[in-house]
C-alpha cells in the first residue's frame, strides 16, 4: 500500500476528533491518531492546502438493530479537541450522521477550491473515516488515507476497513509517507 502521488489541490479532512469521541477507542491509538493528525494539520497549513475540520453533532433518525443510547449528550460532546491546530482558512463541518458529505456543504466547498484529491484521517476508522472516504470516492475525488492518523474503538473493524473497504475506495499509506510527499 502506498501513496502515489498527490494532486496540486489536496485538501485534509480531519473526522470527530472530538471531546465525545476521542475517549471511546483504546486510549494509546487515540493519542497516536491525534499526534498524526496533528502533524498533517500542520503540514497542510504549511503548504496552504485546504483543512477541514468535522465534527458529529448527532446521528442519523433511522432505526438500526442496535438501540440509540438515548439522553442528552453531554455540552461538550461535539467540541473539537484543543490539540488541533487552526486557522481562519479552515473549514469548519458539523455533521449529524457517520460521513461529513451528506447533508453539508463539504463537497461544494472543496469544488469552489477546485479540489480534486481528499485525505482522511480521524476517528472512528469503520464509521466516519470510512464514511467520508466512500462518500468521497463516489463524488470522484481520488482519495487518500492515512492509517496511522485513525482508530477505532474496534480494531477488528479497524483492520477490516484499512485492508478490506480502503483498497476499493483509495490509496492507503503513512503520516510520514504524506509529509515526504508534501514536501
């Protein structure tokens, strides 16, 4: 698995790196999904590349096998994390289901800048990542994902999507791969 290129307009979509997501994956993976994250944030700034920022601010109203949690999230649920570095140019997305395409105005957004590739990095691999990245993928643009900038709080779900659903949708590599290829 390898990146092979990048296109001139690339722009990094950061997914739910947020105050109620980033506790539920195993504490270490997380740390290590920001740290990267962190990194190509920095990066893309550096090279003044679109960063988008999404957040999940509630969840798709159908029915599923699995029962909704219910109550009321906590106020600081949907708020970004602090370790994120941003910007005024920064987009900011707020999301109420798994992929940060539906219902937004992402892809219109990342049109206006002529945007052409999208790299997907964030939390949870299996629902947001692989969300945004299908959604991204059907859209047209050539996608890519980094995976040691994601996790899951299943890393039999991880696994799954990085070496099962990913293959079909984009090129798969390395936060230090995208850096090389950035500079």
């Amino acid at each position: 698995m390898a990146i092979t290129q990048l296109d001139s307009n690339v722009a990094l979509i950061v997914i739910d790196l947020q105050e109620g997501i980033v506790p539920l994956p195993p504490k270490e993976n997380a740390d290590l999904a920001i740290k990267h994250s962190v990194e190509l944030i920095n990066a893309f700034h550096a090279k003044a590349q679109p960063v988008v920022l999404v957040n999940v601010a509630g969840g798709a109203p159908g029915r599923t096998s699995l029962p909704h949690s219910g109550g009321a999230l906590p106020n600081n649920w949907a708020t970004l994390i602090d370790a994120l570095p941003r910007q005024e140019s920064d987009i900011i997305i707020t999301k109420n289901n798994w992929g940060a395409f539906i219902n937004t105005d992402l892809h219109e957004q990342l049109q206006a800048r002529q945007v052409s590739q999208i790299v997907v990095v964030g939390i949870a691999t299996s629902m947001g990542v692989e969300s945004t990245a299908r959604q991204g993928y059907e859209l047209g643009y050539n996608v890519v994902l980094i995976e040691d900038a994601m996790t899951d709080k299943s890393l039999v779900n991880h696994k799954n999507s990085v070496e099962c659903i990913f293959p079909m949708l984009g090129e798969i590599g390395s936060t230090q791969e995208l850096l090389t290829l950035l500079n």
